[in-house]
C-alpha cells in the first residue's frame, strides 16, 4: 500500500509550473539545541536556480533571534521518504 504523497508527489513552486519537485529549497536552520531545515519552496529541474535565488534573497531578509542559526540556501535533492536531515544537498549549486 502505497500513501498519497508517494504517487502524487509535491509540485514545484514556481509561479504557473505545477510539475514535479525534484528540489527542496532550504537551509539549515539551529537554534542551539536541536537542527532542522529551513524550507523555502520545491523546485522541478527547470526552475530550481530562480527557486534558490528567490529562497536566497528571502534568507537575507531573514531576522535572526538570539542564539538562531541559519546556513546558506542551498537545493537538496527532495525525497518524501526521507527525514530533512537525511537530504542530500547538491554540491555543484554554490554560487
Ligand atoms: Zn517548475
């Protein structure tokens, strides 16, 4: 038995794409005592740069509390599967 979410999976979140998310924009995200990522949009192939460039620029607007961290914006390969912090974050994407 196969959940919804499997076969259906998450759309990309570009304005009018509604194809599949193969990205998950995101950047990590502490506050001292436990982690988790920050998640700024899902992402297909053709749309995950504008994606990272939009999670990037509301990252820098991002008002940090005392003791909060937060990493660069990065894409991770989405996985429904898998907990945020088993994602694989893409190398080749800094820039
Ligand atoms: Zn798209």
């Amino acid at each position: 038995m196969v959940p919804l979410e499997f076969r259906y999976g998450p759309a990309c979140s570009a304005m009018g794409c509604g194809r599949p998310a193969l990205y998950k924009v995101a950047a990590s995200w502490s506050d001292g005592a436990s982690w988790e990522l920050k998640n700024y949009g899902l992402a297909c192939e053709e749309h995950r740069m504008s994606q990272l460039a939009r999670g990037q620029l509301h990252r820098q607007g991002l008002v940090l509390a005392d003791g909060e961290v937060v990493g660069q914006v990065g894409l991770f390969v989405l996985r429904t599967d898998t907990r945020d912090s088993k994602l694989d974050r893409l190398p080749d994407h800094d820039a």
